[in-house]
C-alpha cells in the first residue's frame, strides 16, 4: 500500500519498489512506473496501485473419483501481474487519494478466478482416474493438467496476469476411506514386520544353541583339564610322598648309625673308664696294702710303752666328750694306791 500524506492542500504519494503506480490527472496519464513519488491535487487525480511482485495462491477444493469418492485437493499457485497497464485496465486496482488503501480488493477477484479455473481442470481430471491412481500418481497429473490449463487460459492473459508455478500438496480422500486403505499396507507392514520378528527369534534361536554348544564344549574341556589335573596333582603328591618317605629313611638310617657310633663310644669310654677306675683301685689298694704292712712292720718293731702309748692315744680320739669329771675319796684313794705301788714295783725311784 502506497504511503500518502497532505501538506497545504496537496499530497504525496511515496509507493513501494514492487508497486506499480498509474497517475490519471485530468484523464490523461501523468505518471506511470513502479516505486514513485510525486505530489498530486486529490481533486483531480485517478491513482491505481498494481503490484508487480510473486502472488501466492493457497486453495483447497473438493473433487470426486472414478469410484464417486471424495477426494480433497490443496494446492497453491504461484503468479505474477507482468502487464500493469492491462491489468489497471481490466481489474479496478484503483486507491484511495487520502489513505492509499484499494477502494475493492482486485487480488480476491484474481485469486477467485485462478482457484475456479484449476477447480475446473483438476475435476474433469479426477472424474475420470481411480481412487487409487490418483493417490498414487494423482499429485503430478492434476499440477501437470493445471499449469497447462492456467498458462493457456485466455483471459489471464488477457488481463495480463502469468501463472509462474503451481504445486499439489496433498490429495486426501475422506478419513474412512483413508483408513481403510492404510489397512492392506499397515497388514501387509506388520506382516514383514512379524516375519522379521519370526527370522530374528529363530536366529536368537540357533544362536542361543550354538552358544549352548559351545558352553557344553567349554565344560567338557574343562572336565577333562581338570582330571588331568587332579591326575597330575595325585602323581605329584605321590612323588612327593616318596621322597619324603626316602628321606625319612635315610635320615632313620643316619641317626641309627649316629646312635650306633654314640653307643659304641660310650661303651668304649665306659670300659677306658672301668679299666682306669679298677687301675687306680689297685694301685689304692696296693698302696694301702703296702702303708698297713709298713705300719704293721713299725709297730712289730716297737717296744711295749710305745705300742701302749699310741694305744691310749687312739683310745683318746675315739671317746666321746667329756665336759666334767668327779673325783670321789674312794676313787682317789684307791688311785693313789695304785700310782704308789707301781714306782715300788719296778724298782727305786729316782
């Protein structure tokens, strides 16, 4: 929409770069190109706005099949006003001269007249296709069949209007419809589905078998290497058992031979002994013999008062303590007696 403003009773138009402006004054043209700006008396001018840039069409319409089945289309349509001039003449693309805005909406009218002309082609196209055709290949038939009908159509070009492009989004039948067709796929899906399910359990199957050979082989193995082993380990004790018991003997042997040396060297020093103790016992008794018979041979050749003296004196060391001593007058007189006749006896004293 072009920009207006009033300054001392005149305007201004300022249109856009994609806007093609038409300026009447007087009935003659004043000013005619895109992107303008000029003043103009409001009184006297006749201004239409054409726009030259890309237009998008969105429609969406009904059609029926072969089989009488609705079938909703939705399309968009892409075009271009490449005659300006025609256009302004032929559609009322006229503004206001005090706001800018479009006294009608010429952009409705061209939308309506491309949506009826597409409608027209793409029904007598879809009347005669099946159901199934047009769903599968019914999107490029119906955008190859309007782009030929809306590029060739008299009076787009006549207004001067160019369809530049035309796309088919989507061709819908109605849901049940819809449904009922997704049901053969959605079985026939689910059966490559369930056959793939099948396939991969009698895969986990033969896998879950072999691994169960394998551990079985693996146990078996194992069984045997442990037999070898307890083998081995029962060999090994066995070889250890007789070399202990090897060892045992030779150290049995070894201490009887010891003990047998040790006997027979105590028995040796025992007899050195004996010999040496009855040796000295002989040479002691010899020696005593010898000491008694001098002894004897010295008291042979003594005189009675000596024998009679070493007598009392032996006597003397062999009896017992005597602490105290009690003279009676009979005991001393009857000594006395004694000790006088005995000088009397043996001769004179002197």
């Amino acid at each position: 929409m072009a920009d207006i403003t009033r300054r001392f009773g005149l305007s201004h138009l300022r249109a856009a770069p994609t806007s093609h402006i038409r300026h009447l004054r007087g009935g003659k043209l004043a000013h005619d190109g895109a992107g303008l700006a000029f003043w103009f008396h409001p009184l006297k001018a006749a201004i239409s706005e054409v726009p030259s840039d890309d237009q998008e069409l969105s429609m969406l319409f009904h059609a029926r099949t072969a089989e009488f089945q609705d079938l909703a289309v939705q399309a968009t349509v892409t075009y271009r006003i490449t005659d300006p001039a025609t256009a302004a003449s032929r559609l009322d693309f006229s503004i206001a001269p005090d706001t800018g805005s479009w006294r009608s909406d010429p952009l409705d009218r061209l939308g309506t007249l491309l949506t009826e002309t597409a409608q027209q082609h793409a029904l007598e196209l879809i009347a005669r296709t099946p159901l199934a055709q047009a769903l599968t290949d019914g999107a490029a038939a119906v955008r190859q069949r309007v782009t030929e009908a809306l590029t060739a159509e008299p009076r787009l070009t006549e207004i001067g209007l160019s369809v530049l492009a035309v796309r088919v989004t989507a061709l819908r039948p109605e849901p049940e419809m819809e449904r009922a067709l997704r049901t053969p796929a959605r079985e026939q899906v689910q059966q490559e589905a369930d056959r793939a399910t099948y396939e991969r359990r009698a895969v986990a199957v033969e896998r879950e078998r072999a691994i169960a050979e394998n551990e079985l082989a693996s146990r078996i193995e194992l069984a045997r290497r442990e037999e070898q082993l307890v083998t081995q380990q029962g060999a090994n004790a066995r070889q250890e058992a007789e070399q202990h018991a090897a060892a045992d003997a030779v150290r049995a042997e070894t201490e009887a031979v010891r003990r047998t040396r040790l006997a027979s060297a105590e028995a040796e020093a025992t007899r050195i002994l004996a010999e040496a103790q009855a040796d000295a016992e002989r040479a002691h008794g010899a020696a005593a013999a010898a000491a008694k018979q001098a002894w004897l041979d010295a008291h042979q050749q003594a005189g009675p008062e000596v024998l009679q003296a070493l007598a009392l004196t032996r006597l003397a060391e062999n009896l017992p303590r005597i602490d105290s001593i009690t003279l009676t007058p009979d005991a001393l007189t009857g000594l006395l007696a004694k000790l006088g006749r005995t000088p009397a006896a043996d001769g004179p004293a002197r």
